[in-house]
C-alpha cells in the first residue's frame, strides 16, 4: 500500500514551487488553486444559467409581455440553462470545484499526483466553457434541442440551431469530457495512491469516498456521451445513417436512412442517469460530513455509508432506460428496470436513515452550513420519493414529459446539490480565504432560498397532475389547463426571481468577506478531519509544512466519553489524549 | 490486506493502528500504473460502446455486412503484432539490463506502429476507392469510426513513444540507478499499453470478420 504523493519526493518539491504571480495564480498547479478557478469558472456560467431560467419564467408567467422571448429563444433557453447546469456548473464544481480542493488535503497529500495534467484539466474546460457560450453568437445560435440533444430533430432544420448551435454544443461537450478525464485520472490515483500515512480506505471522511465513486463512474460513463456526440457529427456532417432515419424534410426525402434514433437514447442515458450520481453522490459524502462536525456526533453507520455509496454507483449502470419508458420498449425491458430503479431506494434509503440518525440527539449547531445541510435533507427527501413515482412504468406513462418530471428532477438534482454546494462553500471558506462570512447574511440566503426553491418547485408537481406539459413555450388554450394554472404559473416565478435576486446576497457575502471578513479561526468548526489541521490557513503550497501528517483514527471522533475536547482531530495519536497509555491499539 | 479486509475495516475500533510504509520508488510506480489502468477502463468503456452501438445497429433491417474488406487488414495485423513482440522485447532488454535491446526493440515498436497507421490508411483508400464510403452503409461508417477512434488511440501511444525515444536512445548511466528504473517504467507502461490496443484491434478485426 502506498502512501506518498510523487510530488512529495524532494527534489520535485521545489522545481514546482511557484514564483510568480501568473505561475502562482494563472498557470497554477497547485490543487487549491485549481479548484478555486474551476469553481469561479463553474459559478459564473451557473449565474448564466440562472438568468436563462429566470427569462423563460417570465415568458410562463406573462406569455405575451416579452417580445425578446420568441418560441425559438425558449427552446434555446432551455437547452442552454439544462446543460449548463448539469454538466458546466454542478459537476465541474463538484468534482473540479471541490475534488480538487478536499481530495489532498483531506487524504494528506501534497498535491494530486500529476499537477501539470490538472493544470491542463481547467485550461481544457475554460476551453470548452467558451466553446459553449460561443454558440450564443454564431449563426442561428445556440441549439434549441432540448438537454437531452435527441435525434433526429436535434440536427434537422427547423430546430433552433441545427447547424452551427448543435455542432458547438457537441464540440464542448467532447471537450469538456476530455478535460474531465485528465482531472478524473487524477482525483481516482490520488485517492488511491497518494494517501498520507494511517489513512487507510476506510479511515477517509465520507466526502472523498463520494467524490472518489463520482469520479469514477464520471470516467466510465462520459464515453457514451462522448459516443454519441461524435456518431451524430457524423450524421450531421458526413452524412452518416447512425441516429438519423429516412425522413422526410419539407415534402423531400433526405439522404439518411435506418439510422435510430432510439440508440441515441439509449447511449445518451447511459450516461445521463449515471450523470445524476455523478453530482448526488459528492453532494451525499460532503453532507455526511457536514453533519457529523455540526452535529458534534460520529456519523451513523459509517461502513454502510461506504458500502452505500458503492453499490449505488454500481447500480446506476443499470437503471438508465427509466427514461425511455414512453419510447415503445418491450414491457419486460420496462419490468427490468423499473426493478433496478426501485432497488436502488434502498441503499438510498439507508444513508438518509444514517443521515436523520446522527442528527438524532446530536448536538446540533444551527451554522449556516448546518442550515443548508437539513435544508439538503428535505429536499432530496421530497425529489427521492417522486421519483419512485416516476420509476413505475404505468406512474410514469401519464407523468412523463409534465411539470410533475421538471418538478421531481429540480428538487433531487437540481436544487439539494446546490443546497450541499452553498453548505460546502460557507463551511470551507474560512480555510480557503482565512476569513470569516457573515452569518446573519448566511441565515438570510438560506431561508430565502430554501422557501423560495420549495415554493419554485412544489407547486409544479401539481401542475404536472393537472397535465401541463414540459418545454412548452406557452399554453394557449388548452382545455384541460384551468385557468388557476396560470396563476400558479405566475406565483412560481415570483418566486424563481426572489431566489435568483437573493444569490445576491450570497455574492455580495462572499466578495465582502474575502477581503473585509473577520479573521477566521484555523479550525473554526472543531472539525476532525486533515483539511483543517494545516499548519498554514490558507494552507501554502504542499499543504503541509516540512512533513506530511500521520492519521491514527478516523474522522468522526466527536464527543468520545473521557477526551478532554468534543472532538479529536485524525492525525492526535491516542498518547496525547490518555498519557497513561489506557488507549487499546498502539502504534508499531 | 486484501481489499475484502480494507473495505470491512471497522474504523472506530483501530484507533492508534499503523502501517508500514513502502519504499518511496515503488509508490511513485504503483501511481503511475494505476493511473495507467484506470485510463485502460476509461479507453474500455468508449470501445464497449461503440461495440454495442454497432450492435444494436445490426438489428436494423438496412444493415448490409461490407462487401469486401480492404485485402491491407491482414498485413496490418501482423504489423501491430510485431510492434506489441518489439515493446515486450525491449521490455525484457531492460529488465535485464540491456540497453542495446532496449533501443533495438522499443524504436521497432514505434516503427511497426507507423507502419500499422500507414497501412490503415491504404485500408481506407481500398475502401473509397470501390465506392464504399462512409455514407454508403452503416457497416461502413462503423467501420471507419472504429478504425479511426483506434487509430487515433495508437499516435496518442506514439507521442509517448516518441517522448520516450529521445530518453531510451540517449540511454543510461552505469551508475545510475534512478533514471534506470524510470525507463524503464516507461517501457512497462508503453508494453502494457500496446498490448492492451492490440487486443482492441483483434476483438474490432473480429467483428469485422463476423458480421
Ligand atoms: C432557481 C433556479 C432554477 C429555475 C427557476 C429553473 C427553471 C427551469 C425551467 C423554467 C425549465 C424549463 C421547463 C420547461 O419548459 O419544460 C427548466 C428546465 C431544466 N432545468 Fe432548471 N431551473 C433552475 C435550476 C436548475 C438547476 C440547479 C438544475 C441542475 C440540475 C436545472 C436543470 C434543468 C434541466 C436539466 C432542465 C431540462 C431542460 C430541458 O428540458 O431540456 N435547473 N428549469
Ligand atoms: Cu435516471
């Protein structure tokens, strides 16, 4: 076993130190570097992403008010705000963001294991960012083919951005998982190889353990993306028959035939359900630790947790054609994976019992991140139980392609990962930036977010029952559609625009506080884990001072009867707690 | 400790415990191989799919096999064999030391891969040359992008190969121990990555054949 990161062998050590600001701050391969670059990076098109949502609330809200919001706007719009925010804000913030700030310092390394090739996965995804926004200004603009990019009509005339708009898209998305696999080579050897001393597998704070299972179903399941977007440039380029059936264009035969467009669905969701895990799973780990430190209790169940989150990932292998229920598949393939959907409830369920349970009768402090923590627990609570709605076949047949669907997957994918990212960000920032938020501006955001998401996002399952259709411009009159459905239409974006003002108050928190922030304590939370035992806030390069630190325990060893503090930080050897010697296990 | 006893460790009742650690050279192997394994399961994966696609594809009333194979594939064949043999062989040269084999047998193998790149694109021009380009049928069009994304996975091989070269042709000091071993991580690394790509091809020229 190995427990040494390259980078800790000496005479690299020094090469690598940088000297001046671009090698410090630009061309930077240091890990905490990085991270911040790709979260500034991912944070920013997220904001993007969020204004796109707001305008095509306001078109349901006032369907006739915005002359700027055409139908083709809209669909654009929401192509652009669903990719963005499932792969260009939540998991390069995840596992860029956030793999590469805790993955070495919460393992003790110096760094990941090859620093330049890191370096070379943020240039890569910057790269693909502007290759994505680019796609606003070329001809036609962006694709308007829904996230989801279906052949045939992704790249037909007819749909917004059929030719320039959809090849950008395609184009990012390769690069981007390119730029993805050079960081996720990084952030699986790291883990594996590069632990410091006494940091076995199961000694690892929940949170690597989530980001390590992402990253790897990240690199077995971007390929089928990456498949499936070279297949349908070729298609669209060349002329190839993969996805595109004979059809016809305007009363004229096209030159494609036989292709199916089925196998793109298929290829796309195997990766897009892995996709989901690839952003829950980061989330559940960082939340588990969360908890435990606010709650001032070891985690509940920490194996199962483990074991959980594995057989999770590889379940979701399994899973993916619960989205294709309505694509005319055989009922026995139906039969299948609804099973395998449903099997997944259970270990899922289990870590949100191992979840409520360290809460119960912790001593909990209600700290911002605390906050957004439990507020993570109703909501993925909420958005888990829908979807076992939309698991079983015949719940999904009426369900599919409603509000009720855009409603389930904002509260389980879209809005608890970013309740456990706002959690993350106030519970690191005092290591990142060495100062401290305001807290009352924190409990504003929270509340103001949680309700004001809730009250996005509840209403619209009923909206769903009532059968009012997703990726609809407008409703015009349909019969069906009471005319109360506009006025929670209206009432719904009221609120998206209160929660999307109050990011505000989260930018305006975090930009103060860097700079005017109290200064904040090393180890503001009495946290066990590596990350906050640095010798330096915010730790130097090397992380660690002239020598790597050795674990003796794991990370949750909050309130242990007879310490003389509530919590014992991973790297105390058991003589500095009990001179005596009483502890059982010694050191050899 | 095998993995079964790492991942059931109770964490909470080893308080204190410790391991041993390796030698500083075998963890900064051991990263590299891994490393190198996981980006096998990652070039795995993206082959698994396209076989499957072509899979799922052959079930569609319109697929027609290729009519005739370029005649270039066989040749082709033996080439990237000879190649994976040459980067074995200069694997064993330095393993046992010598570096006369290790030039011989590692500048062979980058060669011999050329060479296999060059001859698939004869392969290709066979191909266009009767008429059967990509648009014609979908065999077709599997058949360059498999051909393609292989090809294209061999010249990442070959920028490490030729990385590589300029260190195994300027060789090694007797005394030095250090760079000895590095090279010869390399050259591991290099033997199991060509042959990893060879058996690609083989399982590719096997479904060519089959279907
Ligand atoms: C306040 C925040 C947000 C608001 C107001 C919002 C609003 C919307 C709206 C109005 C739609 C279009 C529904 C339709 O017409 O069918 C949509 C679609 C979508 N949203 Fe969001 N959203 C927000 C945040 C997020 C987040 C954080 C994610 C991350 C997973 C996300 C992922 C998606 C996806 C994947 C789609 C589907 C796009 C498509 O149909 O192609 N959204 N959202
Ligand atoms: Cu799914």
């Amino acid at each position: 076993m190995a427990y040494v990161a390259i980078a800790d062998r000496d005479h690299e050590q020094h090469l690598h130190d940088p000297q001046t600001f671009i090698t410090k701050y630009i061309w930077s391969q240091d890990h905490k570097v990085i991270a911040i670059q790709y979260s500034l990076t991912a944070i920013f098109v997220g904001l993007v992403a969020l204004v796109l949502s707001g305008m095509m609330r306001l078109q349901l809200a006032f369907p006739d008010v915005f002359s700027f919001i055409a139908p083709i706007e809209y669909y654009q719009f929401i192509t652009m705000h669903g990719m963005i925010m499932v792969i260009y804000l939540l998991t390069a913030l995840l596992l860029g963001g956030f793999g590469n700030y805790l993955i070495p310092l919460m393992c003790g390394s110096r760094d990941m294991v090859f620093p330049f090739m890191n370096m070379l996965s943020y240039w890569v995804y910057l790269l693909s960012v502007i290759i994505l926004l680019a796609s606003f200004f070329v001809p036609g603009g962006p694709t308007g083919a829904g996230w989801t990019l279906y052949p045939p009509q992704a790249i037909t005339d007819g749909t917004p951005g059929a030719g320039w708009g959809i090849m950008l898209m395609l184009a990012s998305l390769a690069v981007f998982i390119v730029a993805f696999t050079m960081g996720g080579l990084n952030y699986v050897t790291t883990v594996l190889q590069a632990r410091c001393r006494g940091m076995t597998l199961m000694r690892m704070p929940l949170s690597v353990w989530g980001i390590f299972v992402a990253t790897v179903l990240g690199l077995l399941a971007f390929p089928a993306l990456f498949v499936s977007a070279v297949m349908m440039v070729f298609d669209s380029l060349l002329g190839t028959s993969f996805f595109m059936p004979a059809i016809l264009d305007r009363g004229e035969q096209t030159a494609f035939d036989g292709g199916s467009p089925i196998l793109f669905q298929h290829l796309f969701w195997f990766f897009g359900h892995p996709e989901v895990y690839i952003v829950a799973l980061p989330a559940f780990g960082i939340v588990s630790d969360l908890i435990s430190t606010h709650a001032r209790k070891n985690i509940f169940g920490y194996r199962q947790m483990v074991w959980a989150i594995v057989v999770i990932g590889g379940l979701s292998f399994i899973v993916w054609a619960h989205h294709m229920y309505v694509s005319g598949m055989n009922p026995y393939f139906g039969f299948f994976f609804a099973t395998t959907t449903l099997i997944i409830a259970v270990p899922t369920a289990i870590k949100v019992y191992n979840w409520v349970l360290t809460l119960w009768r912790g001593d909990i402090h209600l700290t911002v991140p605390m906050l957004f923590s439990i507020g993570f627990l109703f909501t993925f609570i909420h958005g888990g139980l829908t979807g076992l709605f939309l698991g079983n076949v015949v719940v999904d047949l009426p369900l599919s392609d409603t509000y009720f669907v855009v409603g389930h997957f904002h509260m389980v994918m879209g809005i608890s990962p970013i309740m456990v990212v706002f959690a993350a960000i106030y519970h690191w920032f005092p290591k990142m930036t060495g100062r401290m938020f305001n807290q009352t501006l924190g409990k504003i955001h929270f509340w103001l977010t949680f309700l004001g998401a809730y009250s996005i996002y509840l209403p619209m399952h009923y909206l769903g029952i009532l059968g009012v259709p997703r990726r609809y411009y407008s409703m015009g009159t349909t019969d069906f559609v009471p005319e109360s459905a506009q006025a929670m239409n209206i009432g719904i974006t009221y609120s998206a625009i209160l929660v999307g003002v109050v990011q505000l108050v989260f930018l305006v928190n975090i930009a103060w506080s860097i700079f005017r922030g109290e200064k904040a304590d090393p180890n503001p939370w009495k946290a066990n884990s590596l990350e906050w035992q640095t010798p330096d806030t915010p730790p130097k390069h090397g992380n660690w001072g002239p020598d790597l630190p050795v674990v003796y325990r794991w990370a949750y060893d909050y309130n242990v009867p007879g310490a003389p503090e509530d919590f014992i930080p991973q790297n105390t050897p058991p003589d500095a707690l009990h001179p005596a010697g009483r502890d059982h296990g010694k050191a050899h | 400790m095998s993995l079964l006893r790492k991942l059931t460790e109770k964490p909470w009742t080893t308080t204190g415990q410790l391991e041993e650690l390796p030698d500083p050279y075998v963890i900064a192997a051991n990263t590299k191989r891994t490393a190198l394994f996981v980006f096998l399961g990652v070039v795995s994966s993206l082959f698994f799919l396209f076989v499957m696609a072509q899979h799922q594809r052959e079930a569609l009333p319109d697929w027609q096999p290729i009519t005739a194979l370029p005649s270039i594939l066989g040749l082709n064949t033996l080439l990237l064999i000879g190649a994976s043999l040459a980067m074995q062989y200069a694997k064993a040269a330095a393993d046992g030391g010598n570096l006369a084999g290790l030039k011989r047998g590692f500048v062979a193998a980058g060669l011999l891969t050329a060479a296999f790149l060059v001859g698939q694109v004869i392969g290709w021009q066979q191909m266009t040359a009767t008429g059967q380009v990509i648009q014609v049928n979908p065999a077709n069009a599997f058949f360059f992008l498999l051909t393609g994304a292989h090809g294209l996975h061999l010249v990442g091989g070959l920028y490490v190969w030729a990385r590589n070269s300029v260190r195994v042709l300027r060789g090694f000091g007797q005394d030095d121990a250090d760079q000895a071993r590095e090279l010869r991580l390399s050259v591991e690394l290099c033997t199991t990555y060509w042959h990893y790509l060879l058996l690609i091809w083989l399982v590719l020229l096997g479904l060519l054949l089959v279907t």
